[in-house]
C-alpha cells in the first residue's frame, strides 16, 4: 500500500505537488482518505515543536485540493476542521507552561443542564489531552462545559472476579 501522506511530507518543489495531486486524483476515494486520517493523527500527537510544520502542511494541502467533495461530500468542511483543532490544540499549548505538561492528563465533557452522561478520557499524555480537548471544541454548545486536567493522584480499584466475571 502507498504512504501517501509519506509523500505529501516529502513535497519538495512545485513540479513534485502536481504531480503528486495528479496522483491522488487519479487514485480517488481511498487515497484522500489515507492522508484525512493521517493528518487526524499528526494531529493528535503533534507537540509544541511541530505546529509551524503542521501549519505549513495544511495550507499545502488546502492548494493543492481546495473542494474535497470530489473525493467525499463529507470532506467540504475538512480543512477547516483540520485549521480549528490545529488552532484549538495550539492555544492549550499557550496556555500550559511547557514544565508543567509531563504527566497524565484527561478530558472531561459535560453538559450539567442534560442527562446525558459526563465524557472523560483519563491517562492520556498532554498531546493526545489536547487534541481531544480540541476535537471537543469543535461542536460546543452554550451549556456544554470541557475540561483539561492535570491528573496530579490517582487511586485505582478494580472489580473482583467471580468464575472469570468481572463485576
């Protein structure tokens, strides 16, 4: 199978990105897909260290296939949902001191005015923290409430077994 988003990486000049775009429009569907899904994961573990690179790959992507829906009509907002939670991850990078980011991190997203349950993805690194914390962000509503937190003791207990039963 191709690495396609390898290649888009390795863009160098102008020739290589139309040759390249050629190339993805020619293998359609499943070629767009490999490199939406790539970017979602750059995404998630992109580190301070990253964002001007993760900035210059998607306004390389945003030109070289500016109406996704040739691929997928569900792909007419991806750019701009890539752009938001890029800019959204970015901003909890900005507001974390860099010494105080180590650790285990969770998201927790409510709403306090439903009975919907409350979401909340513990033990994760602060990368993949912000990253869901940003995905989150993209369809708020004025009730909902997200949360990023710094896990600082956890105390674990686990259900005892009953003929290999979990309870």
């Amino acid at each position: 199978m191709r690495k396609w988003f390898e290649d888009f990486k390795s863009l160098m000049t102008e020739e290589d990105r139309q040759d390249f775009k050629k190339a993805v429009e020619q293998a359609g569907f499943a070629a767009f897909n490999e490199l939406n899904r790539s970017f979602y994961d750059e995404l998630k573990k992109l580190e301070e260290n990253g964002f001007e690179t993760m900035e210059e790959w998607i306004e390389l992507g945003r030109k070289l296939f500016p109406d996704l829906t040739q691929f997928s009509p569900s792909w007419e907002f991806f750019w701009d949902e890539i752009s938001q939670i890029y800019q959204n991850k970015k901003e909890f990078y900005q507001l974390v001191p860099k010494e105080e980011r180590n650790g285990e991190w969770q998201v927790l997203f409510d709403n306090p005015f439903s009975t919907d349950g409350i979401v909340c993805h513990t033990g994760k690194n602060f990368a993949e923290a912000t990253y869901l914390a940003a995905k989150y962000q993209l369809s708020m509503k004025k009730a909902e409430i997200l949360k990023l937190q710094k896990v600082s003791q956890t105390i674990i207990k686990r259900g005892k077994y009953f003929d290999g039963i979990t309870f």
